[in-house]
C-alpha cells in the first residue's frame, strides 16, 4: 500500500507530501490538487507525462511513494524529461507486480477496457525472459551472460479492436471495474459519483490493493468510514468550504479541530484506543493559523467544536509538547532514523534540528507510527482524554 506520494514540480503542485491510506477520499475545492495527485501515480506507474503540467520547465518533476516505509522516487529530467535513472531511488522491479489504473471523469471507454485487459493479463518475468532481458546489458560492454544492469521495469500493452462507440452506463462501470481479477491493483477514480453509483463503492473497494477517489458528494463523504484526505489551497475561504465537505447539520458528533494533515493519524488513534470515535470527528484546519477563523465560523452555524493545538501555541487547551510528533517512542525515533537520543528535546526547533530529513519526512514517518502503534498508556492519549473530558460541549 501507498502509505504517502511526494510530487514535485508538476501540475497543482510545486512541491507537496500527501498521505495515503488503503481507502482515501480526497476532497477539496477547485485547483487544490486532487486530480493532480491521480495523474501524478498515473505518471509514476505508466509513465503519462502531460508536458503542459510541468510547473517550471527548467526543472526536474519528482514523483515519489512510499511503500512499506521503503522509498521509490522516480525522477524526470528535465528539459527532455526522460527518466534519469541515476538519481531515482528505490528498487523499481520490486514493485512491478503493483499497478495503477486510472479513471478520469471523462471515461475513453476503449481505453479503460483496455487498460483492464492488460492489468487482468499480467504475468511474472520468466527465467527464459530474463535470459533474453539481460542479453541487452552484452550489447553494452560484450561480456556474455551479464546482468549487471538490473530491471527497472517490465510491462506488456494487450488492445482490443474495440469500437469507439461502445456506450457504458454507472451500472457497467462498477460491474467492470468491481470485477477486475488482478491481485496488486491500485485504483485511482476522479470525480467518482459522475460516473460510478455511491452504492457500489464497498464493491469496488473489497478485492483492490488500494483505492483513491475524489468526490464532491457529500453523502459519500458522511457514509463511508474511509480515510478523508483535505486539500487546501492556503485560502480561508476557499479552505472552509472544503473542510464544510466534512459537516452535516444535525449530525451528532463533535468536530475535533487540529492544526495539519499530520495531526490526524494521532487523534484518530487516541479516539479509537479512548473508545470515543464515534462521539468526534477529526477535522485538520490546515495549519494553526487557520483554526481560530474555521472555529468562529463553524460555531456561528451551530457546530459543537472542540480545539486541540500544539503546545508551541501556548493556548488554553492545548497538549503539552510544543509538537506531537514528540509523543512518539524515543527507540523507535532512533531505530528509524539512525540517531542516539536519550532522551526527547523539550522545545520543537532543537527536536526537527535532530534529524537529517526534512520536517515533512519526520511528520509524515511519525503519523504513520502513531496509527500503528500509540497504547493507552502514551502521554498524549492521556493528554487528549483529559481535554476532551474537561472541554465536553
């Protein structure tokens, strides 16, 4: 599973990490990046580069997931924009076997029959293959029998002469899509409710790999307990009417506010271990800077709210680290990232200058920890019950 895809340089995104779940609902408004986020895999798996969505056109687009907490970077140079194979990381035939299809809201019904036919067509590399795979790397240097060059990536195309008026309803879409055979398969689904019924969602979720869909249908959104990815654009306004996406009038839960999409990993956690997720849902404003605005506007329409800040804001409420990766398990902090901490830093500045990643990295590994591994016993659980306990709307 795609745990989170870095992208660089390439449509809505000058740079952006954007965590991933089996599940993701990605919601937004308009030119915040959903479907960038789709076209960004579509490239990364199958190599369709637009050249008109490259942001800066002296400069390299970067795609990069994380599978396994293992990193596959794919790097596209530019101003040709081949792949340069030097600096991409990760071992790419490791993840052959995986592939990705999407569809965009304007469905080319041969194309996706096709693209099905190829994926449900998928086979291994045979020994034989590979025999004749490596007598490239002789062309090379002429040593007979080498394999010094390893595999980058292996894929057969099938097409069918399909004919180009062949007409599919919402009901043959989720047939076909829900009835795809291939193991490994990650699907990516634009607009989902214009082409698919929202009925047939737990259909063509129960035997993919992953799947990511965006929708604008709210009922969508309320129905389905899936992992809920915010886009924002760094406007209040528009950023507002995306997290609204999430609020339904006479829905009896309370809306926790937190600062970032880091944050949610945490609070879903410590709701699910303090048996009270069915009381909260979890709400990322988009920085901390947002939370005081999203809050009074919420409240004016009559939403319970209740805010939860890191402890750098020195708010009233707030947890007692300055940031909540601080939280996290000092072994694990120095298995993961090869340091020797005795002990957790105090303030968040002397924390982050620890690590010899970026900020992102560390929030985004950490969020990911905390999914998996807070207990009752973590101080922030702890923390968070007594908030929660004492802020109860």
């Amino acid at each position: 599973m795609i745990e989170h895809i870095f992208i660089k340089n390439y449509k809505a995104f000058k740079k952006e990490n954007i965590p991933l779940d089996r599940n993701t609902l990605l919601i937004g408004s308009n030119s915040s990046g959903k479907t960038t986020v789709l076209e960004a895999l579509d490239l990364f798996f199958n190599n369709v580069l637009h050249y008109h969505y490259i942001i800066d056109k002296t400069k390299d687009v970067i795609v990069e997931i994380h599978i396994n907490d293992n990193r596959y970077r794919k790097v596209y140079k530019a101003p040709r924009y081949n792949i340069d194979f030097s600096i991409c990381i990760g071992d790419m035939f490791d993840i052959n076997h995986i592939k990705y299809l999407y569809i965009p809201k304007i469905i080319d019904n041969p194309k996706l029959l096709n693209d099905i036919l190829t994926i449900n067509l998928t086979g291994k590399v045979s020994p034989e293959e590979q025999v004749n795979i490596f007598k490239v790397s002789d062309y090379i240097d002429g040593v007979i029998g080498n394999s010094n060059y390893k595999l980058f990536k292996t894929s057969s195309k099938y097409e069918m002469n399909i004919d180009d008026n062949v007409e599919l309803n919402k009901e043959d879409y989720c047939r076909i899509v829900s009835n795809i055979t291939y193991q490994h398969l990650i699907i990516g689904i634009d607009n989902y409710e214009d082409n698919f019924d929202i009925d047939a969602l737990n259909k063509i979720i129960k035997y993919s790999y992953q799947t990511i869909f965006i929708t604008n249908d709210k009922k969508i959104v309320k129905d389905y307990n899936y992992f809920v990815f915010a886009l924002y654009k760094g406007n209040k306004i528009d950023d507002l009417d995306t997290i609204k996406k999430r609020l339904y009038k006479g829905f009896n839960k309370i809306y926790l506010l937190v600062e970032g999409k880091y944050d949610v990993n945490w609070f879903e956690t410590a709701l699910r271990l303090l048996n009270k997720d069915d009381k909260y849902t979890v709400i990322p404003c988009g920085g901390s800077g947002n939370i005081a605005y999203v809050e009074e506007q919420l409240i004016k329409e009559g939403f319970k709210t209740i805010v939860v800040m890191d402890g750098d804001t020195l708010k009233k409420g707030s947890l007692k680290r300055d940031v909540i990766e601080q939280y996290a398990d000092v072994s694990y902090i120095n298995n993961r990232f090869s340091l020797n901490l005795e002990y957790m830093p105090k303030k968040k500045h002397a924390f982050f200058k620890k690590f010899y990643v970026k900020d992102d990295v560390v929030k985004n590994v950490l969020s990911r920890w905390a999914k998996k591994n807070l207990t009752l016993q973590n101080e922030f659980v702890k923390e968070l019950d007594i908030i929660l306990t004492k802020g109860v709307v």
